[in-house]
C-alpha cells in the first residue's frame, strides 16, 4: 500500500499543478488528510483561482479514494456537503451537537501560516463545548452550536491576536439548521473574501455587519448589470486611495463630521476638503443621505466588478 505522500505527488505531476506538503510550507491551503492518526496537510505552491482550487481538491481525493489509508476530517465533508444525512447525524451526536436549529459555521483566517505549536494552541483555545473546528495553514473552519456564539468568538479572537501577536480575522455565516450547515460555511467564505478586501481593515464580520456588502455580492448577474452601468456614471476609478478610504470612514461614521475626523486623525476642515474633493469627481454629496447611500451602492458593485475582472483574467490560464 503505497504511502499518501507518493500519491500525491504522482498526482501532482499528472495535473502540472505544483502542490507542497506539510503545515508550515507557504502556500494556499488545499485540504488535509488522515494517514493512521497523522494529519497531511496539502497546499498549492502558486496562486490558484477558486475553480483550480476545487479542482485540486477534487483531483487530490480522487487520487487517495481507492487507498483505504486517508480521510478528510469529517467536518470538511460535512461543510461540503459530501455527508449523506445518516453521516452527518452520527457526527453531530459524536461531537455532542444536538437540536434542528441553531448551527453556524465561523472562518478563522491568521496573518500566517501557523506553526505546530500555534495549531496545538489553537485547539486548545477552541476546544469546548458545542464547539467543532479543523484546519490547516492560516485557515481554521469552526462549527458551533451557542447562544453566546458572537462573545464566544470575539474572546478567542482576541485571545489569539493578545497572545500571538498577530491579525486575526473572523467571519461567521447565516444561523442555520442541522441539514442547511454547508449553507452557513459558503455564507462564511463569501464573507471572508469581503472582508479580505474592506477598505476599513475590519476584523470581523457577519451578515448583520455587513448588509449592503452582503446583498449586492449575492444579486443575480442580471441585477448586477444594472447596478454597474449606473455605477460608472459616477467615474469611480477617478477616486484615489486617501478619497476612498475618507468616504468609507465617513460611511461607518454614519456621516458624522467629528466621528469621522477624529478617527481619521484630520481637522474637520480637511474632512470637508476631501468630501468636496469626492463630490467633483463623482457628482455626489456624501454629506447628503440619499447620495451617500448611492455611492455605498456604486462602490460595492464597482469592486465586485474589479474582483470579477480578475478572477476572469485568472482563469483565462486554468487547465
């Protein structure tokens, strides 16, 4: 029986996809596998593009699926869905996890790669009741069944971020029941990649934070369209980086003129200057609700267009 690592590494040579092995190597996490009690963590060498990276995923089980020596932690398979209702019932009970309601999926993203130390830590740290989590890399995939779940998560965040000296970043998907739990992961991944691109550096985020983000990203293309062609009306790539971040920061201040100044570390005279500047070049007044609200709208659709443009681009040289 050949050993996992062989496996790999002949399927890697077959896809021309360069995987690496092992926790601490620097790379995109792929997925992990169990080998007699060993975790095997497998990452991509180079920048992927989500397809690629299901297709990795996919490629990498289909290799090991006739071994009869891995598996991936049950978690994953129930995130994605692969569980029968039999499967994930019987995981639930093993974990302790009981009831219809109440499940929610968090992602924990770290600023690096975690260690062997930092992951032992880690499991410590998340090891509770009504708590599952499994992970690799910088990414850490926790399921959850609290009423506290919000204070539970902000503690050990900060715990983490305290004690390692490092971002740590949380998103935490819908409140679903036990047969929609892959639901609540995909809204977690959708959140994290907003959150990976918000222009105020958050650390956190839900659907109750991030409404407007949320519901422009999940429009159909058709309602997309349309709020893209009204967005370039406002010429939006005329706006540079200080005039982009002063509007977002005046937007999470809720259009407060001193709030806004004040954690920006400006007079509120510059504020006024850069709002003025913002207004000639894209015809909006954020001191002006019902304009502010549009240019939140426009701004959401003309980066999900950017991102979109890129992930198009990216995939122009998929297998």
């Amino acid at each position: 029986m050949r050993r996992i690592e062989e496996k790999i590494k002949e399927w890697e040579k077959e896809s021309g996809i360069p995987l690496l092995l092992g926790a601490d190597a620097e790379g995109i996490w792929i997925d992990s596998f169990y080998d007699r009690g060993r975790e095997i963590v497998v990452k991509a060498a180079a920048d992927l593009t989500e397809r690629e990276i299901r297709l990795v995923r996919w490629g990498v089980e289909a290799a090991l699926k006739n071994e009869g020596t891995s598996a991936r932690h049950p978690l994953w398979s129930i995130l994605c869905g692969e569980c029968s209702p039999e499967e994930q019932q019987q995981w639930l009970e093993e974990w302790g996890l009981k009831g219809e309601t109440g499940y929610r999926v968090a992602c924990f993203h770290f600023q690096s790669s975690l260690d062997q130390w930092h992951r032992d830590a880690l499991g410590v740290l998340l090891e509770e009741e009504g708590v599952v989590a499994a992970g690799a890399g910088q990414e850490f995939l926790v399921l959850l069944k609290r009423e506290d779940w919000s204070k539970w998560i902000h503690d050990r965040q900060g715990t983490a971020e305290a004690e390692w000296m490092m971002r740590v970043m949380v998103t935490i998907g819908l409140s679903v029941e036990a047969d929609q739990i892959a639901v609540s992961y995909r809204d977690a991944i959708d959140l994290m990649r907003l959150l990976q691109k918000d222009p105020l550096e958050r650390r956190w985020m839900t659907d109750e934070t991030a409404e407007l983000s949320v519901l422009i990203h999940r429009l159909t293309p058709e309602a997309r369209e349309i709020l893209r062609v009204r967005a370039e009306a406002f010429h939006l790539e005329e706006l540079d980086e200080e005039e982009w971040h002063t509007a977002a920061s005046f937007w999470n201040h809720n259009l407060h003129g001193s709030q806004t100044a004040k954690a920006l570390f400006i007079h509120r005279n510059t504020l006024q200057y850069r709002l003025e500047r913002i207004r000639k070049k894209t015809g909006l007044d954020l001191r002006v609700y019902e304009e502010a609200l549009r240019f939140q709208i426009a701004r959401e659709t003309w980066e999900l267009e950017q991102l979109r443009q890129r992930g198009k681009s990216d995939s122009d040289d998929t297998i």
